[in-house]
C-alpha cells in the first residue's frame, strides 16, 4: 500500500474521499442536444473517472444568460436535472464523489445564444475574446451592463441551480469564480466599472458572491458548496490585474472563514506574472495562510508536484485536468508509476465517444 500523501484519504466536511487527487472541472461539449441535457455518454465519462477523490465536472451554466459555448450542459431546467442523475448515479455506483460547478459566462457570451440580445456583464466592456458558438469560435461583443434587477436575477439563478444539484443527486456545488466569467467579471476593477453598490470597492466588487452565497442557506448545506477563483489571471479571457486585484481576492477569501465552505479552489497563474509588481505568482503559498478551510490547488500538476505541494503544506488537496481526460484510471497509474496515455487535444470539445471514452485503462 502506497504511503504517498497524495493517496491517503481525505476528510472533506462530512465526506470521506479516497485520495488527495481531485479532478478538475473541464469543458467537454457533449450535451450535443437541444435542451443542453446531460446524457448517457457523459455519465460514462465521469463513472470511468470515479477514482480520483473527488470530481468536480464540467461548468453547467445555471441559466439560459449564463451560456456561452455550444453543447455545454446546464443546470437549470428539469430536463437537466434528469439528465445529471445519470451522472451522479453512474459515480457513486463506482464509490466515486461529484460536485457539480455552477457557471455563469457574463459577457464571454454571445448574442448567437440570446436570439439576437446582448450578453450580460457588470459593465459594457467588451473582452475582446472569442466565444464558442454555432459558427464556430466568433469574437465577443460589447455586453449589456447589468441592471440591478439583472444581477438580482442572476443570484436567484445561482439558487435554484444549487437546489437544481442537490436534486440531481450531488454531493456539492462549485460556483465558478474564476477565468474571466461573470463573478471574476465583477471581481476585477479592469472589467467592472461600475459606480453603484457593486462596484468601486472591495465589498461593492464582491457583494454578488455573498449575496449568492448567503441565498443557497435557504436550498444547501455551505458543508456542501466549494469556490473557484484564479486571483493573478491576467491576460486572458478579457482579464487584466490592476493593483486592486489581489487585495480584492484578499477581501473575499478573508471573509470565506464566516461560512464554513467545502473548499477553496485556487489557480496558479495559468501565464507568467513575475512582470507584475501587484500580482502574486505563488497563489497557493500566498492564500493558505488567509484560509482557514480546506484548499485546492490546481496548475497543471504531475505526481512528484503534486506531492510536494501537500506535503509543504500550501494545499490540502491537488487538482488535476488534461491528465484526467486521456487517462481514467490517472489514479491507478499515479500510485504504480505507469506511463500516461497521450491526449488527443483535437478531440476536447467534439461531439462523440472519441477522445472522451474510448481511452484505455491499464490491463493489469
């Protein structure tokens, strides 16, 4: 039996998972139907990749507005629902834990999904990124800015999602805070230039997030609701760090103590920041001393990193994505030090079987 940490079991709240090992939520766009519903295909995806400790899938966004990549599954309607009982069903039938992440684009959207309407954001600041659409990958536009009916909305959107979860049979939510969507929108000063209670300060920048958070104690447990956040994305996804960023994510982290949440899910730097005096370059080094709860950390991890990681202490638990999609059994492979099966990057978001379920497992 391995004595590496990173196999060792883990205690997250009143989960037990089998190992350190998480899997990280990864777009995959097989709900190639009309109503985004989860499928049979998909609940294949996840129950051959129940082994890591726990598996936090693909962002389902919790709304019609939320949307803004063809074929990606939503949590919203009750056709949904149905459809992630297969999903659930499928992992815990295998000893597997699954959350769910809960997904709002905001204005990485596009008017393709809208029937001709303008994607929501809290300001009128185009990305100038590209989203997925029918037609392939189309450059984004100038977004509507939220009203505050709109972003109330939007909180009762998060909501029902997360009572939408619970029903379809998971262990958790994560509610997407990260890559440039709609909270990190909100988050930032460079994309939220508003002058009205959500924008300017801190706590006007971050008050959506609380504000869904304190509205899910009515529909889940906080033991069962994890948050994403990617604190020095710059460059990307229409976000860049102003001197504000960190101390932004500083604020809200701080203030995560209060509600005795599942997790804390953080990214490294997905590109170099050392450039920047304000930015941090050690995410999870920086963090772990402001977060009392549990912390993920994901950046891109092999085994041996990953192991450092925990045993250094700057991270409870280790995320790991694109090793997971070629290889359902990473777990297994990990612990006998077997090789890694190579990924088929051109087959990450094609509709099918091919790069998605047909990779092998080990033999022996």
């Amino acid at each position: 039996m391995s004595t590496n940490v990173l196999f060792t079991p883990y205690q997250l709240a009143d989960l037990t998972l089998n190992n350190k090992m998480v899997m990280a939520p990864m777009t995959r766009s097989r709900a190639d139907n009309a109503g985004a519903v989860p499928n049979a295909l998909m609940a294949e995806y996840y129950a051959q990749r129940a082994s890591a400790g726990l598996i936090v899938t693909e962002g389902a966004p919790v709304s019609t507005w939320g949307v803004g990549y063809i074929n990606v599954p939503g949590i919203y309607s009750d056709e949904q629902v149905e459809g992630w009982k297969l999903v659930t069903k499928a992992v815990h039938e295998k000893g597997g834990k699954i959350f769910v992440q809960l997904w709002h684009v905001g204005r990485m959207s596009h008017p393709d999904f809208h029937n001709g309407a303008l994607p929501l954001a809290p300001s009128a600041l185009n990305p100038n990124e590209k989203s997925y659409t029918k037609n392939g990958f189309t450059d984004t536009v100038t977004p509507r800015e939220m009203t505050i009916a709109d972003i109330k909305q939007t909180v009762q959107d998060f909501k029902h999602a997360a009572a939408n979860a619970i029903k379809a049979g998971f262990d958790g939510v994560e509610i997407h805070g990260a890559n440039g969507y709609l909270l990190q929108q909100f988050f930032n000063a460079t994309s939220n230039q508003r002058t009205d209670e959500y924008g300017g300060t801190a706590e006007n920048r971050a008050r959506i997030l609380f504000e869904i958070l304190d509205a899910f104690k009515e529909v889940i447990d906080y033991k069962k609701v994890g948050l994403r956040l990617s604190p020095s994305l710059n460059g990307l996804f229409g976000i860049a760090m102003d001197e504000t960023t960190i101390p932004t994510h500083e604020y809200i982290v701080k203030r995560l103590n209060d509600y005795g949440l599942a997790y804390l899910h953080l990214t490294e730097p997905f590109v170099p920041v050392d450039h920047l005096p304000f930015a941090v370059t050690e995410v999870a080094k920086h963090f772990r001393p402001l977060y009392k709860g549990t912390l993920i950390i994901n950046r891109g991890f092999n085994k041996e990193t990953a192991t450092a990681v925990l045993e250094a202490g700057d991270a409870d638990l280790v995320a790991f994505g694109v090793p997971f999609i070629a290889n359902p059994d990473l777990v297994k492979r990990f612990e006998t030090g077997a090789a890694l099966n190579e990924v088929d990057t051109q087959t990450f978001y094609t509709p099918g079987e091919k790069g998605y379920t047909d990779y092998p497992f080990l033999t022996a």
